[in-house]
C-alpha cells in the first residue's frame, strides 16, 4: 500500500505538489492521470526516496522508501527506461542490478523470460529501440518480486502485443494481491487497465475513485436517434420527466434522461421509424479531459474546445 497524506513539493514559490491525500490499495490496479506539469513524476519520485518532500509524507507499505532494508524486493520502480549504461547487454544490467540488491541469478532468467527479452538479452541497450528499452526496464522493476509497483508510462513505445502484454501483467499481479501504481497518457489503455483511478491537476487530486465513476463525473450516456419524424418523436419524449433533448442533424435527436429501449419503445406506439438507434457511452478520454480541463498549461484551440464542449449526455 501507498499512503500520502498532506505531500507537497515546492521549488522556491512554485508548488508542484499541493498538500495530496490519496491511498494506493494492494489488489488492484490504480491509474495515476494528469497533464504535463500536474505532479505526477515528482510524486512518484518523492514515494521512492528521489525527491524529498517540502511537506507531509507518503509511505509505502507503512514505511518511507528509504527504510526499507531490500527496497528492490519491496517495490518494483520504472520512472525511466533509458537509465541504463548502453554499453551494457540487457543480462548484464539486470545481473548487475541483482548483484547489488541480493538477488540470485536463476531470477535474471525469469524476469527476461517474463519479459520476452530472451533474443535481445546479449543485445547492447544502447541499441535498443523505445519499446524493448520499457521491456528492460519493467523486468528491473520486476527483479525482486516486490510486492509493490509503482511505473511510470509503461506502454510507451510498445507496440500492440507489447501493450496487451502490460495490461495482462499489471491486472495478474494486482489479482495476486500486489500493489500496482500507474501513470499513462492512453486514456483507452488506462480505462482498460486500471480498476482505480487518481486523476490530479496542477498539484492537487482533482478526482479518486474507481473507473466507471470517474467516467459518470461526466455526465450520463446519451441514446442517439435517426428518423425523418425526429420532430414528432421529439415531441413525444419532451412530455416526460428529466428526458433531455438535443439535435445535431434535422434527422437525428441525442436524448439523455433515457434508455434505447424506452426510446424504441416510445416511436413504435407512435409509429415512428428509427433509422438509427446508439447508446453513446461516455468514454474516459471525455472525463478527463472535463476534470483537468482548468489545469493544461500549455494546449491548441482545437484541444480548449474540446474541453469546454459539453460530451453526450452531460450538461453544464
């Protein structure tokens, strides 16, 4: 388990990091999301001992990281891929990284196994491309079988198998009852991932709760109807209580406060015909993008409209 309880990091009168309160539960994953320049690497860099907070404190396991006698067997840390000598094989970091940390040999072949960096693992990592430099550095992080993992955008630069890879890992270890901790910019991988999100935004937690009532913070899922009666249909659904209507096309009406079964149900007894007929889920990406919209320092016109663009089903 990871616990912060009133951390906050400042470089001079700037705060990074804002008083956050937030628990990393064993048994599950959990996402850690945010913009660029919310927090989240000096977070993850104050939980292992990297940087010091200014005030309050995180703990893992119920100890500050510098505690711990083994820390590589307690917890398993990719804040950066590329730290690696690149005149050094892939076997050779790892025996050098077990070496220092009291860890036998035998487990240097498992975790390249693990990893699938077996045809690689004689290969200099300053040859590495992207992808197989996060396959090394998760096998570090895996090294000491440590009952905690805390990554840092794990999935960049892999490609698709690689992606499916981390989720199928990350999601066995969490059900083996481990502590696993996430940051990613892949709002989809994240909503595929991740079981319980911490979503922060200039220093400060913004949202922390699981997957699908994050994504309920942006409103409801609207059903979305096509008919050349969308006039009529209409003016059936707008006689009922808390049925929201909005219209996009003369042909096509975007209801909230409904049910595509209700709907259907609706422009049969009247005789309407439906043409379409979509239940328009509210995805990650929008819930996101609405809680951390105030926090984005730097972003296009384009990026600014969406979000303050209301998604389906939400209103402001």
């Amino acid at each position: 388990m990871i616990e912060a309880i009133g951390l906050t990091k400042r470089y001079g009168d700037k705060t990074v990091v804002d008083h956050m309160d937030f628990t990393v539960q064993p048994g599950r994953v959990t996402g850690f999301l945010g913009p660029n320049g919310a927090g989240k690497s000096t977070t993850m860099r104050m939980i292992v001992g990297l940087d010091r907070p200014t005030a309050g404190s995180v703990t893992v396991n119920g100890k500050p990281y510098a505690q711990h006698r083994a820390p590589l067997g307690e917890v398993g840390v990719l804040l950066e891929a590329k730290a690696v000598h690149p005149g050094r094989s892939a076997r050779e970091h790892l025996v050098a990284q077990a070496a220092t940390h009291g860890v036998g040999r035998r487990r240097v072949e498992e975790v390249i196994e693990l990893t699938g960096l077996g045809p690689a693992a004689r290969k200099r990592a300053g040859k590495f491309s992207l992808g197989m430099g996060q396959r090394l550095g998760v096998a570090v992080a895996l090294l000491g079988d440590p009952h905690t993992l805390i990554l840092d955008e794990p999935v960049n630069g892999l490609d698709p198998e690689g992606v499916l890879w981390v989720r199928t890992l990350l999601r066995g270890l969490a059900a083996e009852g481990r502590t696993v901790f996430l940051s990613s910019h892949l709002m989809s991988e994240m909503a595929l991932t991740a079981d319980h999100l911490i979503v922060i935004g200039r220093g400060r937690v913004v949202a922390d709760a699981p997957v699908a009532d994050v994504i309920a913070l942006a409103g409801a899922p609207a059903v979305r109807v096509r008919t050349p009666d969308a006039r009529r249909l209409a003016a059936l659904l707008a006689r009922e209580p808390g049925v929201e209507l909005a219209s996009t096309e003369s042909d096509v009406l975007e209801v909230t406060g409904s049910t595509t079964e209700h709907v259907a149900q609706v422009a049969a007894a009247a005789g309407v015909p439906l043409h379409e007929l979509t239940l328009l889920q509210v995805s990650l990406e929008d819930a996101y993008l609405q809680l951390t919209g105030d926090s984005v320092e730097y972003r296009s016109t384009a990026a600014a409209d969406a979000t303050t663009r209301p998604v389906a089903g939400a209103h402001r």
